[in-house]
C-alpha cells in the first residue's frame, strides 16, 4: 500500500519539474503557473489544428517594452538616444587623458593624485555601464539577442552602475578633505596624506560601496513571462492561423525583500548623496574662507597649487551638478510611490547631470588651469607624433612645469624642489 502511495506522489509535478518542462520544450525558464498556462493554450491551439508558426524568425520573440519608468518615458528615451552617445565619447577621451597626465613625472609625491586617477576610472565605469540601455532605447524593434541580454543583466549593470558613482562621489571627498588639510593642518596633512594611506583608503572604500550595492542583484527579481500569439500568414487561405510564444521581462521588487530594500534606499541615500554633499560644502567654505587661489602663499610648490586648483574645481563641478540630485532623492524618499510628473522629469534631469559631472573634469581642468593645459597639450601632441625624436621630447616637456611662468615662480620651485629633495612631501 505504502508502495502505492509513493508512486502516486511522483505523479504530482512539483513546480521545480514543471519549470524543468518548459526549459526542455521552450528552451525558456517560466514560472509554474505561466508555463501550465502556455501549455494549455497551446495544447488547446493543436486541437483546434492550428499548427506552431514555421517562420519563426521572421515574428518577434520578445515584446520590446521601452517604458522602464511610467510616467516620463520620453526624458529617459530622449536622453538615452542623443544625449549620452556623444557624452559616451568624451568621458573616454577625457578620462583616459586624466588618467594619463596624472602618470607623468609633475605629479609624483602627489597622493590626491591617486584618489584623482581613481575618480576618472570610476566616471568610465558609470558612463559605460549605459551602454545596453543605449542600445536598447535606440532599436524601435525587439532584437532576440538584445532583449533578454538588456533586461536579465540590468540589476547586475545598475549595480555596477551605483558602485562606480558612489566610489566617484566618496572620492571627491577624499580629494576635498585634503585639500582642507592641505591648507588648514599641513603637518598633519604631511605626516598622514601618504600613498600608503591613499590606497588603504581607496581598497576600504571600494569594498564598501560595493558590499552597500550588492543589495540591488538580491532585492531585484527579473522574470520573463510567455504569451502564446496568434498569426495569420494568408487572409485568403482557410486554415491560415499559426501560433508562435513571445516572452516579456518584467522587473520588481522581490517583495520577500522589502524591509532590506528601504533600508539599502535610506542608507544609500545617507552614505552616497547627502552626507558627502553636505561634508563637501562645509570643507569648500572653510577653503574658501582661508584664502582664494589667486594668493596660494609662498609656502605651495608649483605642483601643489596645481592640485589644489584640480581638486577645487572637482568639488566644485561635482556640487552644481550632483546637489540638486539630493533634493530629489530626499524629496521622493519622502514622497514614496507618490511619484509626480515632475519628480520623473527631475529625476532623469539627474541622471543626466550625474552623466555630465562624469565626462567634464577634463575639459573643467583644461579650461581653469594653465599648468594642466600645457600637460595636456603637450601630451596630445605627442601622442599624434610619429617622429620618435620628437615625440620624445613632447613627452619630456608634458612632464615638467609649464615654462611660460614667470622668473621667480620658476626658481622658488627650483629652491623648493631642491630643499625638499631630501625629505619627500606629499600633497
């Protein structure tokens, strides 16, 4: 009887196998209930003698959904589409070149150097982690291998995504807090601002930003769901009709995880926007109220007024263009689900923004210090030169200070770098 019992419940498909059946047949990983109902629908099709479609190529097998956020669609589609391919562009140029100058012999010593190095990395990071989405808001049609590429490694990307934009933010800081030491504490500045600290620094926070972020790929369910459609080849002929399946992908918030959710949403909103805002203006008014850059004392070498100018205009492109980004996001922590047109305008205005603060520092530093424009254009020149003399040369001239400066500039930083030869600074 026992033995009887036990084979009765084997017949009793448990979701796991009924899972297992659709992979098999449809090559497609459903949940239970939408594969019965496929299954169903098509079971009752073949009755009806309507046969699977023998063209299946030529019909769409994902349904190309382009509203991710209802409501404002168009901001996100338009920005998407002729916003961030140009930008895209210019973030790699500009960083890569950042990365590049920040190499040369000027900057050795310098430890806000590798916090500098560090941040336009991140912005390559932030910038290129769009690039699905970009594809896939400039196809009109669903492409096969596009749609469930898009949308399974979505959660994946945007965190990848929030990691390199709160590394990028957390490292602005960085670079704005040494800057305050730099100017208000030099011998502690001296004694702690080393490289040893710097890369610590960079590998503790690195790990916490992504443990923070991790959090997106847990609370995040992407589920493809099937539908079974109709298609008729030939008005004309009789028995026309074939059927053929169409998945859609629909992302949400794995309910199971809410809790975790709100918490990973305030602590986000803590730790990587308003906290660091509201650090980085308090320390920008303390700079500020020290002095102004034009009379950077006597006591800053050549190479340190370059970086403090750097790490000034950083602060000050991240604060225009990443503050609005904190009212936004305490504004709709506040509202919740309440979420207003204008709150999605503001929010894509945002992310653009965020876009747009990632690609410019180069283009800020080549517009607001001459040291970095006499590097960079020296190091471009070299870079197209195909004589290995002279290229050479360009590469030794982008290294050194920029010669235009005047007579005593020149030669203080001559003393300086020979009274300090002994013992190496750090700025």
């Amino acid at each position: 009887m026992a033995h009887h019992h036990q084979e009765h419940h084997h017949q009793v498909p448990i979701p796991a196998d009924i899972v297992r059946m659709c992979v098999d047949q449809f090559d497609k990983v459903l949940e239970p209930y939408n594969c019965i109902q496929v299954m169903a629908t098509i079971q009752e099709l073949e009755e009806r003698g309507v046969a699977k479609c023998s063209m299946p190529s030529a019909l769409p097998e994902y349904r190309h959904i382009m509203n991710f956020t209802s409501g404002c669609d168009w901001a996100e589609l338009t920005y998407l589409q002729y916003a961030v391919p140009p930008l895209m562009i210019l973030c790699f140029f500009g960083n890569m070149l950042n990365v590049l100058i920040y190499g040369l012999p000027f900057f050795n010593g310098s430890s806000s150097v590798h916090f500098l190095r560090a941040k336009a990395i991140a912005n390559m990071v932030f910038m290129f982690s769009r690039i699905l989405e970009v594809l896939h808001a400039s196809n009109t049609q669903s492409l096969s291998w596009l749609e469930p590429l898009f949308w399974k490694s979505r959660p994946y990307l945007v965190m990848v995504s929030n990691i390199s934009g709160t590394m990028s933010t957390w490292l602005t800081l960085m670079v704005t807090l040494e800057t305050v030491m730099c100017i208000m504490t030099p011998f502690i500045f001296k004694k702690y601002c080393t490289k040893k600290t710097t890369w610590t620094v960079l590998i503790m926070s690195a790990f916490a930003a992504t443990l923070l972020h991790v959090a997106i790929v847990i609370v995040t369910d992407v589920q493809e769901h099937a539908q079974v459609k109709h298609y008729i080849q030939n008005f004309k002929k009789e028995n026309a009709a074939c059927w053929f399946l169409q998945s859609v992908f629909r992302v949400r918030n794995d309910p199971y995880y809410e809790t975790y959710r709100r918490f990973y949403a305030t602590a986000t909103m803590a730790v990587s926007i308003v906290i660091p805002t509201i650090a980085m203006l308090v320390f920008t008014i303390l700079i500020i109220k020290k002095f102004t850059f034009k009379n950077l004392g006597d006591s800053f070498t050549q190479r340190r007024k370059c970086v403090l100018r750097l790490t000034a205009s950083t602060t000050f492109t991240h604060l225009v263009l990443e503050g609005p980004a904190t009212l936004t996001h305490s504004a709709s922590a506040i509202q919740g689900d309440n979420y207003s047109y204008l709150m999605c305008i503001l929010n894509h205005g945002n992310n653009l923004a965020s876009l747009v603060n990632a690609t410019i520092p180069f283009f800020v530093f080549l517009i607001c210090n001459e040291q970095f424009r006499h590097m960079a254009l020296m190091y471009i020149k070299a870079m197209v030169e195909c004589d290995p003399v002279k290229r050479k040369s360009y590469f030794i001239l982008a290294g050194q200070r920029n010669s235009r400066m005047s007579r005593v500039e020149t030669d203080r930083s001559f003393v300086e770098t020979t009274r300090v030869a002994t013992r190496p600074t750090h700025v």
